[in-house]
C-alpha cells in the first residue's frame, strides 16, 4: 500500500516551487525578451529547475545519505521522463490546442510534480 508522507510531499512541493520559479522564470525571459520558442525555451527552463530540484531535494526533502552518482543517475531519469512529459504538453497545449504558454506550461508542471514525487520517494531517493 502506498504511504503519503504529508511531511516529505510538503517539502517536495515547496523546493518543486523554488525550483518550478526558477523554470518559469527563465521561459519568460526567454520567450519575452529574446523571442525563444516556448517548447524550447521551456525545455531549457525544465533543466535549470531540474539542478535546483536535485540538490534541495536530496539535502532537505529526503535527507539522503547515498551516494550522489547512484541516486543522481536515478533522479535523472525520473527527471528525463518528465522532461519528455513536459514537452509533449507544452506541444499539445500549445501548438494543438493553441493556449496560451502559461497555461501550457501549468498544466505539465502539474502533471509532472505528481509522476516526479512518485518516482523520486519510491526509487530515486530511497537508500537501498
């Protein structure tokens, strides 16, 4: 039976916020001021967010003693398929359906924040 850790899901939020502003943060500039396109300039956005995530993550949120480079690779991974989830929603609401980025980018952030906790309390995180 899976457990929901108020405590750890709490916390996985509040560095997915830091993290999440870190990622909309750089998809604005990117798009308002130099004119990126925004499935780009969101992918790029995804990959500062993931760095800041990683390390505020395994410090805080899960207090983690392993080895950096098994638990990076792992993390890594959850994060290249929400990577791959954020771009497929960014194309489908933005380019299929023609909403604003916005709106694009709060939906797959939603979407992915709940595949990435799964993944990274269950697996990534978990000391073995």
């Amino acid at each position: 039976m899976l457990r929901i850790d108020i405590q750890k899901i709490s916390c996985f939020a509040i560095v997915g916020l830091i993290g999440t502003s870190a990622h909309f943060g750089l998809l604005f500039l990117l798009v308002e001021l130099f004119k990126t396109d925004v499935v780009v300039a969101s992918s790029l956005g995804y990959i500062v967010g993931f760095s800041i995530n990683y390390f505020l993550n395994y410090k805080y949120t899960f207090n983690c003693l392993a080895n950096h480079s098994k638990v990076l690779i792992k993390y890594m991974f959850v994060t290249v398929c929400g990577f791959f989830f954020n771009m497929l929603f960014m194309y489908l609401t933005c380019k299929i359906l023609v909403l604003p980025y916005f709106w694009g980018q709060i939906i797959s952030t939603g979407g992915v924040f709940f595949i990435n906790y799964f993944f990274s309390s269950s697996w990534a995180f978990r000391e073995s």
